[in-house]
C-alpha cells in the first residue's frame, strides 16, 4: 500500500530535525530529546548509507517486491526489513517508506522497493516473536524481482494467552495521511495488540500534535487486522516548559477529556499552578479511567498518590531517561505497595517497548487495562518471561508461614543476548543463569527454591546493560511482582518509608516556593496532596 507522501529526502529530514534540535523549537521535555536522539540517529545512519536509487533512474534500478511471510499464514505481513548493497557494503535508505533507528524500515505487507541491479543483503524479522532472517538476492541485470521471506516465530504470545500494549503514544508533525499510514503500519509490524493514543496540550507547539486531532471514531476506523486504539490523555504539570513539576499521569480509556489537560504556566503559557494532579486523577477514576504514572521518577506527585492508592500503574522507558527500578518500583514495594510494572513508547514507536497482560477473547481497552490494573504484567523490549512460584502467577498473593519453600519456575526467551536472567527478592537479586544461544534465539530456564520468613515480594527480570535490540536500544524486561504476605500482612520497611517520607516532605517545600498559586486556596489544595500523604505513611510508620 503506497501512500502519497511529502518528497521528504532522508538528508532534508536530517537537516530539519538538526535544525528543529538544535533550536529548541519543541519545549516538550521529552519530544524535544526524542527530535534530538532521532536526529543523531539519523545521521549515524546514513552515514552508513546510500539512497534507494529513484523509479526514474530506469535502467539503473530494479523494482523488488518483498513478502515477509510469517508461519502458516498465506497472506504477506508487515514487518522491519533493512537492505544493504554488498556491493558498496552501504545500508540503503528509502525516502517513501518508514524509517526506523539503525536503517530498518517499516514495510506495509508485499511493498515494492527500487533498488540498485546490484547483490544486495536484505534482514527481516516481524515483531519480538520471530528470528531474524538474513537472505541475499542478486538484481544485477533485472528488472524487477520478486522475494518471498519465510519468518519463523520462536515464541507466540497469543498462545501463551498474552496481549501486548503500548501505553503511552503521541506522533507529531506528520499529515493525516502519514499518520493513518504510521498507525496502520508500525504497529503490526512490531507485533503489538493495542495502542494507547494520547491527547496532550501544550502552546504553541500542540498545533504539530497531529494525534490530537484524532477523535474515538478515528480510533476505531484504525483498528484494524488484530490492531486495537485506546484513547487516553496525558495529564501534566512542569515548572518552567521543561522542568520537574507535579509530573505527568496517562489517563487511559476515558470517558470524556479532563480539564485543563495540562495544568500551569509552564506548559500552557497563562493560569497559575493552583491545581495538583491528583483532582484529574481522582475525576478520570470516577469516570471509570486508568491511571498510569508515567516517566517513572519525573515530577513530586508520585510518591502522594501511590501512598494514597490512587495509581493503577506505573510506566518505565516511556520517553526519556528517568531512574531505575530501585528508585521508584523496589521502594513502593518495599513498604507493601503494590504496584504493576509498565511501559510505552512516548514520542513516536522508537522502541520495542511494551506490557503484556494475560487476555482471553475479545480484546477491549477496558478488560485490558483491568489485567493490567490487577498486576498481571511484565514488561518488555526485546525478551520475553514467565514465572510462577507454587504454580501462582504475576500479580497473585501466596499466603506463606515463615519458614515455607516456594517451588520458582522462571523463563527468559527473546531474540537478542541478554547475559542472563535475575529471579529479585524484596529489590535484592538472589538467583540468577546465564542465558544461552539457541538456534535463531536465547533462551534461559530457571528454577530456584525458595525459603520465605517474612512478608514480600519476587519478581524476575533480565539485568540493567543486558544488551541491545535491533533499534539499538538497551534492552529490559520485567515482571511485575507476586506478592508473599506472613499472617496476611504487607512487608513494610521503616527505613524505606522515611525515605519516601522526607521526599514528600522536600516536593512540598519546592511546591510552597516555586508554584504560582492565586490564593491561599489553590496553594492549600497542592499542598494537601503532600500532607496527606505524609500522614498516612507516618501513621504507617508509627504502627510499626
Ligand atoms: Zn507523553
């Protein structure tokens, strides 16, 4: 399927997005470092690379329709394919099609590429599922070829009764036409089931933010082919354009948008910062919504409103580079939270990143977001995992006697290395196994017995630095916890709790002299947000 696009180079590409990094046109935090990281990746990229010769080259090109064949399936699927010319050992880039980090393209199904009459390398794969298959083909003298690539999964999700989604989504300066070819496209080359679109504000750059414009109905009308859209909004505060504020919230499957969509004059240029997170936290979950914390650590209001129950989850690599497990998941965990593991990709689908849930039958954002509301998560961008303790799963609580051995079954399995697995008790690594080549993937099984005392939690996971995917992005993945209570009691460590308590206490100090608030009202109803907090966690200390 080819769609009229902007004769985009990949070289005016490249300028563009220098020049937009480089001016610092784009105050979104996280837009602003996605525009800047594409743009280094870019030019390392074409570095490497020629241009696809174009039609009008003639006798000097040959047009090669390519056919990523996946299993039994008779029909063509979309997929990521990189072409590179053996002859010149150059990676070639297409100005028509999708690009992706490292001269991989996102091809619609059976699409046709003008190509040099030379020996060419051509590497495919579709999704996480599959190996990544290598085949060359010689044009020399051709005018047009046809290649059929034959794709074999190494694991199927759906028959592991998961589903994959991307929580966190928003594409800019794109038409309409190439958005509805990017959103028709990428996905299901990637291999994801659903894909939360968010609406965000900001001025005066919202007027690039083309999936602003999309409405429920478009939302369906893309749905397509195994392919599901949530709606959602991301609910926002910073102070100054980029700066940490309150932070930032995914409100997923909303029923109507909440107001104001981004809070304070930091995003929105006018008003003060009289309104805390949590009044559209507490009005998206009223209406029946999901609420993700998104960019881990970023922004004061997380630590509040996990206290106070009110998240559903929290994201991790959605967008930028904002601390490790230790410092947000391992902590609320610790003081007998319980918290799901998430992910997304932010700005444009850079990554592979994603949570899957367990899901039987129809796939709807609701029942989707509720699996993943109840814990039954792990996250991902390149591998694979499954774990079990006594037969229970992600998300399940084991009633436990101090004392008592829990059977672990765990499984790592994904395309790249990934060194090895980690079996994490209570934020410590406790067991892990090397990962070992197997045919096109790796694969790690581990198995461990466990004797418990005391109330907490295990998770498995792949080790921070585990490698690269294909993007050349580091690779994660991570289970969310099961949970092991004594006497029906939460682990709680005092330690960890002042911790949280002395940062609450320090966002609170920050708020009273940064925010702009137009009375003693809108200062109080920040504030409260904090004090309550801090009470409710000293209350827990106290206890103890
Ligand atoms: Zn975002």
């Amino acid at each position: 399927m080819q769609i009229a696009q902007r004769a985009t180079t990949p070289l005016l590409c490249l300028v563009l997005l220098l020049a937009i990094a480089r001016a610092g046109l784009a105050h979104d935090p996280t837009a602003k470092r996605f525009q800047r990281e594409r743009a280094f990746a870019l030019a390392q990229a074409l570095q490497n690379s020629e241009r696809a010769p174009v039609e009008a080259a003639g006798a000097a090109s040959c047009r090669l329709t390519i056919e990523l064949m996946l299993g039994q399936t008779p029909q063509p699927v979309a997929g990521l394919v990189r072409v590179t010319n053996l002859v010149t050992g150059k990676e070639i880039s297409f100005s028509e099609e999708i690009h992706r980090d490292k001269n991989w393209y996102t091809l619609a199904p059976r699409t046709t590429l003008t190509l040099p009459r030379a020996k060419l390398k051509v590497e495919a794969f579709h999704g996480l599922e599959t190996g990544l298959v290598t085949r060359e083909v010689d044009l020399t003298g051709k005018d047009k070829e046809t290649l059929s690539i034959p794709l074999k999964r190494f694991y199927r999700a759906a028959t592991q009764g998961l589903r994959a989604g991307n929580t966190h989504l928003h594409l800019m300066k794109l038409t309409h036409a190439e958005m509805d070819r990017y959103l028709r496209t990428v996905p299901l080359a990637d291999g994801l089931d659903l894909v939360f679109v968010s609406l965000l504000r900001r001025i005066p750059d919202e007027r690039d933010y083309i999936t602003n414009t999309l409405t429920d109905g478009d939302l369906g009308r893309l749905s397509q082919g195994g392919l599901l859209f949530g709606n959602g909004q991301e609910h926002r505060h910073n102070f100054g354009p980029g700066g940490e504020g309150f932070g930032h919230v995914m409100l997923l499957n909303i029923l109507k948008r909440i107001e104001p969509v981004s809070i304070g004059p930091g995003i929105m240029k006018e008003g003060t910062d009289g309104i805390p997170l949590q009044r559209g936290i507490r009005t998206a979950r009223q209406d029946g919504a999901t609420v993700i914390w998104c960019h881990n650590t970023f922004g004061h209001e997380d630590i509040p409103n996990w206290v106070t129950g009110l998240l559903h989850a929290q994201n991790i690599f959605d967008g930028g580079d904002h601390g490790t497990y230790e410092d947000t998941f391992y902590r609320y965990l610790n003081v007998g939270m319980k918290v799901p593991f998430s992910t997304g990709t932010d700005w444009f689908i850079y990554d592979f990143s994603r949570v899957y849930v367990p899901f039987t039958g129809e796939l709807t954002s609701k029942k989707w977001l509720a699996e993943l509301a109840a814990g039954k998560s792990f996250i991902t961008n390149g591998v694979f995992l499954e774990f079990t303790a006594n037969d229970k799963h992600v998300g399940e609580t084991i009633p436990i006697a101090a004392g008592d051995e829990l059977r672990i079954a765990g499984r790592a399995i994904g395309r790249n290395e990934f060194r090895q697995v980690e079996l994490i008790h209570n934020g410590q690594v406790i067991h892990s196994v090397a990962a070992q080549l197997s045919d096109d993937h790796v694969v790690e099984d581990l198995e461990f017995k466990l004797r418990v005392s005391e109330s907490g939690w295990i998770a498995l996971r792949i080790p921070q630095n585990a490698g690269q995917n294909e993007f050349g992005k580091p690779l994660f993945a991570h289970t969310s916890p099961i949970y092991l209570t004594v006497n029906n009691q939460r682990i709680f460590r005092p330690e960890v709790a002042r911790g949280l308590l002395s940062e609450m206490k320090a966002s609170q100090e920050l708020i009273r002299d940064k925010g702009t608030f137009a009375d003693a009202a809108e200062r109080e109803s920040v504030l409260r947000v904090y004090r309550e907090g801090i009470d409710l966690l000293q209350t827990r200390i106290d206890a103890k």
